[in-house]
C-alpha cells in the first residue's frame, strides 16, 4: 500500500477529503468516489488526518 503524506496542507481539503466538509466535486481513492462517505469508512480505506492546531 503505497502512502502519501502532504506537510503544511489546506486544512479545507483535509476537510472534505473526510467528508466533514461539504464538497461539490468528486473525490477518489482508487478509482472509488469518497464522497457521501462517513469519516470511519473512509478512515478504515486509510485516509489519516492528524491535524496540528
């Protein structure tokens, strides 16, 4: 599994990437959209968010 770390990232994109902010586009991983998506199933496909505020 190959894994991809973003340093000083848009806390906005984080954001709708876990689907705790609306979005009006499509997001992928794998060829699998992540929209409508909550924030455990997405956690559980590996998407980590561990924000530093």
């Amino acid at each position: 599994m190959a894994r991809t770390m973003v340093t000083k990232p848009s806390v906005t994109l984080l954001d709708c990437i876990l689907g705790l902010t609306k979005t009006t586009g499509d997001i992928r991983l794998e060829a699998h959209s992540l929209v409508g998506q909550g924030s455990s199933a997405i956690v559980t496909q590996g998407v980590g968010y561990a924000p530093q505020r």
